[in-house]
C-alpha cells in the first residue's frame, strides 16, 4: 500500500485579509501589464508611425513585424525612462524594502503614469467621454478619472501617429505619381508603377537619412 502525504487547507486562520487581498490586486495588475505597457505608454503612438512608414516604403513585410516591434519597445523605453525611474524609486524601491504597502505603490504607478499621459492628452479627447456620460467635467486634468482618462489618452496617440504617418506617405505618394505618369508618356502601361517606384523610394530614404529623421521626429512628438 502506498500512503499519500495529507494537505490540509485552512479558510481564515492565520492570514490577514488585507494582505490577502493586496496580494489579489498585485497579481491583477501583472496580468495587465502587457496591456498597460501598450496602451499607457508611448508605444502604441511609436509602433503605429513605424508601421506607416513601412507601408508608405511599400516594402510589404520588411522590416519584419519582430524588428518593428522591439524598436518600438526600446524608443519607448527611452521615452518613458524619467516616468519609469519615478516609478522605480518612488514605488517599486521603497515597496521592496516594504516600507509602503502595496496601495500606495499602486498609487505611486498610477501618478507616475497619469503625469506622462497628462502632457498628451488632448483636452476635446477628455470632453468626449465627458459629453457622452452627461458628467461635468472637472475644472483640472489632475481631476479626470482614470477610466476616462487613458481611452482619451488613446484616441490622442492614434490621431498624433496618424498625422505623423500622414506627413511620411506624402513624398512617396508624389514619388508613385510622378512614375506612374512617366510610364504612360512613355507607352508602358502594363508595366505596374510600384516596380519601377520601389528603388527610387529606397534611394530617396537612404538619401535622406530616413530612419534617423523618423525617429527623431517621433522623439520629438513627444515634448
């Protein structure tokens, strides 16, 4: 006979409800993190140009998916460093040395977070939510819930990315245009313009500087 070791499981006894449940919200907001990362930060406003212009290239997968994604992942880093070492040493630091429970850590996160998206924001974003609730909105940005405000937060990332990839498919579409024109004088008009196009477009961003100009300017959106 084989015996198996006894697990007793004990509701209540020798464990405090508030840690409990501080533990619960902790291992929430892990789960949310990837959702956090994207949404709160400027990663999605980086990943979106960085995709626009790849398609303005028209170089279909390349650079591939991977490379966008972590470019867009360490450029965020770099914008976000003074928010994150806030949040490091204000919060995660002291939480360590367990010197602020974890609500107050989780307070610190959410200030931290609520100041880079605060300067980013547009005020007709907030207004938004605000007009369809029926609420009045309040006389500061430091008074608008977080549930209001990281939705308008988003909407002004989106609109900002979709400017900047406005002005990025620009000179390629006068590049395409001027090909596809130089084709029809000549007569050739089964040849597709994107062929021909394709080369003169990698040269013009070669040219340029292109990856060193888009960069800069999304480093620059963000002041």
């Amino acid at each position: 006979m084989v015996n198996l070791p006894g697990v007793a499981v004990n509701f209540g006894q020798g464990v405090n409800l508030v840690d409990t449940l501080e533990v619960l919200i902790l291992f929430t907001i892990i789960t949310l993190a990837p959702a956090i990362i994207i949404l709160c930060t400027s990663f999605t406003r980086i990943v979106v140009v960085l995709g626009f212009m790849r398609q303005a290239i028209g170089t279909q997968n390349l650079p591939p998916n991977q490379l966008l994604i972590g470019f867009a992942m360490f450029l965020s880093i770099f914008v976000m460093q003074p928010t994150g070492m806030k949040i490091y040493h204000k919060g995660i630091a002291p939480y360590l040395k367990k010197t602020i429970t974890t609500t107050q850590a989780i307070d610190v996160i959410q200030l931290s977070l609520r100041g880079f998206m605060n300067k980013q924001v547009r005020k007709q974003d907030i207004a938004l939510f605000y007009d369809v609730t029926g609420k009045k909105a309040p006389n500061t940005i430091h008074d608008v819930p977080i549930h209001f405000l990281i939705p308008a937060f988003i909407i002004s990332e989106l609109k900002t990315a979709f400017q900047i990839g406005f002005l990025l498919y620009v000179p390629f579409l006068i590049l395409d245009m001027i090909v596809a024109s130089v084709l029809m004088a000549m007569g050739m008009m089964m040849l597709p313009p994107v062929v021909i196009s394709l080369p003169f477009k990698l040269l013009l961003f070669v040219l340029v500087d292109g990856w060193q100009l888009v960069t800069g300017s999304i480093l620059r959106s963000f002041n």
